[in-house]
C-alpha cells in the first residue's frame, strides 16, 4: 500500500522555483526567472542568497539559474543555463568555474556535486523551451580543479534532468524524462560513470529527485506528483500537495536537522517567463517521511 504524506506551504512569492538544496542547516533553491537563488529557515524565514540580475550574459539570454551544488569548502556551483557555464559563488563574488560551451549539446541543467568535489551535470540534449524535438545527450561532469569533460564516454540520455548520488558514492541515478524512466549508473574511482542499469521503468517523467538512506529515490513529477520509488519495483509512498494552490511538484531535496524533511519545488508557469515573475505563485512545500536523506548532498 502507498503511504501518503501530507504537505504544508512553507513559503510562496517566487517565479518557478526550481534546483532544491539542503546545505548547512538552511534551505537554497532557485528562483529561476527572478535570476537568483534564496535560502530559506525551516520556519520559512527566506533571503536571497545570491542575486544574479546584474550579471551580463555571454549569449543573447537572460541568465537563468538552474542546477545548483555546494563543493566540500561550501562553495555554491550554478548552472546557467542558456550560457553553457558554470558559475561558482563563495559568498560574496561569483565567477566562472566552468565553461562547457565546448561539450554541452543544449542548454545545461540539473547538477549533483559528490563528496570528492565533481559536479554532474545533465542537458536534456534540445531546446524544450523553443520547441525543438527530442534528441538525446550525454551527462558531464566538472573535476574539483574545474575541468570539464563528459561523464560516460559514449553515453546518451533520453532528455537527462534531476540527479542524485547514493549514500556510499558509488551510484549515480539520474531522471530520464523522455524515457519516463530512472537511470543508474556505477560511479568509479576517476569520476567517470560506468555500467548503467534501469532502477526505475513506471512510465512516469521524473523531473528533479532525490536518494534517501535505504537508496529509494523521491521524484517530482509534474504529471504523477512526488512518489517514493524502490529499485525494481513500485511508488511506496507519495506527497498530497493541493494542485490549485502549489500548482506542479518539480524537484525535492531531503533536509532538515534530523533531514527527514522533504522540500518540494512547485511551480505554475515554466513557459511563459514574465507571468511566472509577475504572478509569482511558485512556491516551497514540505512533508515529513520516513527514511532520511542518504547524503549531505541531496
């Protein structure tokens, strides 16, 4: 039987929130089309952490930030997206970490940063926003010293987006949303990313996810809602979020000081970027389970 749990608004206001984050006893998530990233208490005390409206964008596009991750000296990583790089904040100035402009197929996308300081990062290999079709890309991954490279020699994904790395370091999984499937993947001693296996094939789109410590993944899925889902097997457990009021789940992130609280990213308009900033109905949500997160790296 699928165990419910019920969710609470923790805090709203924001455009489409997205990239959810738990990092040293605080809350982080973008808010994507207001080109920041703010950090909020477990009582829903928000700040903006880091503003990047004055940021002058390397491509003819508004920066929008995506994937985020925090390096081992507590340094934020930020994908932006249109402009293919990687940006790094240590609490005062950003800068470029990485530029993938060389590798990337398509705009960037989620990111996972491990415990040796390398961030995963995913593209869904086209332009969703413009329309274009479907097209399959590879994973990539940026080495602490900020060298980029791809992650799996010869690997493509079915439109690769949210990620998360398993307590013991050793298995990434990552959300194919084309391929309404999750993916697994060993993760060897170099970094790179070796024999890949299906963990999850429900026929459901995953978006952003999680690893809890039993090695489930909760995924938020715009269409299913946010589920709790073994390796090989069903959705154990679900989040009832109110549809008119949280709109899509989209991305989730365990936290908290026992970190069994799970943090969902709920958005209502992701094409049209001026409604989402002008309504600002995006919004956090929270719900207590049962299993920790498996990582301090959600």
């Amino acid at each position: 039987m699928t165990r419910i749990h019920e969710a609470r608004q923790l805090t709203t206001g924001y455009s489409w929130t997205e990239c959810p984050r738990w990092h040293d006893g605080r809350f982080y998530f973008s808010d994507m089309y207001n080109h920041r990233v703010v950090t909020v208490t477990e009582n829903g005390e928000a700040d903006v952490y880091l503003d990047l409206n004055d940021r002058k964008s390397l491509v003819d596009e508004e920066v929008v930030c995506v994937g985020t991750g925090f390096l081992p000296d507590g340094r934020l990583l930020v994908n932006s997206m249109w402009e293919q790089v990687v940006l790094v904040h240590d609490g005062s100035t950003t800068e470029v970490y990485a530029d993938l402009r060389g590798l990337a197929v398509s705009p960037i996308n989620d990111m996972v940063v491990d415990a040796q300081g390398r961030a995963y990062i995913s593209q869904l290999g086209y332009n969703l926003f413009a329309g274009e079709s479907a097209a399959k890309a590879p994973l990539l991954v940026v080495e602490p010293d900020g060298t980029p490279r791809v992650a799996e020699e010869g690997g493509v994904f079915d439109g690769a987006n949210g990620m998360g790395i398993t307590a013991d370091g050793r298995t990434l999984i990552t959300a194919e949303v084309d391929g309404l499937r999750l993916t697994a993947l060993e993760i060897k001693d170099d970094g790179s990313l070796g024999a890949r296996r299906t963990f999850f094939d429900g026929q459901i789109m995953m978006d952003g996810m999680c690893v809890d410590e039993e090695g489930a993944v909760w995924g938020a899925s715009p269409i299913s809602g946010v589920l709790r889902v073994l390796e090989g097997g069903p959705a154990v457990a679900s989040v009832d979020l109110p549809a008119e009021q949280a709109g899509m789940g989209v991305a989730c992130a365990l936290g908290g000081a026992d970190r069994r609280t799970l943090f969902i990213t709920c958005g209502v308009e992701v094409f049209d970027r001026e409604k989402s900033r002008t309504e600002g109905r995006g919004s956090i949500w929270t719900a207590r389970v049962d299993v920790p997160g498996g990582t301090t790296r959600p």
